[in-house]
C-alpha cells in the first residue's frame, strides 16, 4: 500500500476532500519524522512506536579492498509495532 492509496482509504471511509486527508497524512509524517530527529520517540497506542535506535560501533570490511573499516557509532529510526497489532496480523494471516 502506497501513501496514495492511504489517502484514498482514509479520503473515501470519512468523506474529507483527498487535498485535506493529503496536507493532515503529510503533516502526520512531518511531525513523526521532526520528533526523531530532535531524539524523542512517537508513542501511537495500539498501534506501534517510532524510535531512534543506537547503533554501537563496529569494525566492518570493504572487500573490494581487502580493508577494514570502523563505523562509528549512530542512530536510526526504528518501528516497534504494539503487541495487539503484532497478534492481528499473526492470526489474520494463517
């Protein structure tokens, strides 16, 4: 599912113009994505968590040079799906 086919879900189930349903999904996205960067976790009950996971440093290798390479220490942006969503989709898809 693309986000424009989320636009459509969303636009065609309550009715709200798609131009509206667009700007509150970007929004929503926006809003997500400034909370990460600033290093705070976005809670969304019953649904999941995005959060910013460390990633400790690692010696890594470049094999087209035969080198090794440290990679330092970052973080990433994570989702950690709640555990009632987890349940639905394990019993939905048997």
């Amino acid at each position: 599912m693309t986000k424009a086919d989320i636009i459509n879900e969303i636009s065609k189930n309550t009715g709200i113009e798609k131009v509206a349903v667009q700007k509150t999904v970007e929004a929503l996205m926006d809003s997500v994505k400034n909370s990460l960067e600033d290093g705070n976790n976005v809670y969304l009950r019953g649904f999941g968590s995005f959060i910013v996971k460390k990633r400790a440093e690692k010696t890594a290798r470049n094999i087209s040079k035969n080198t090794t390479i440290i990679i330092p220490e970052h973080f990433i942006p994570a989702f950690k799906p709640a555990k009632s969503f987890v349940n639905k989709v394990k019993n939905s898809l048997k």
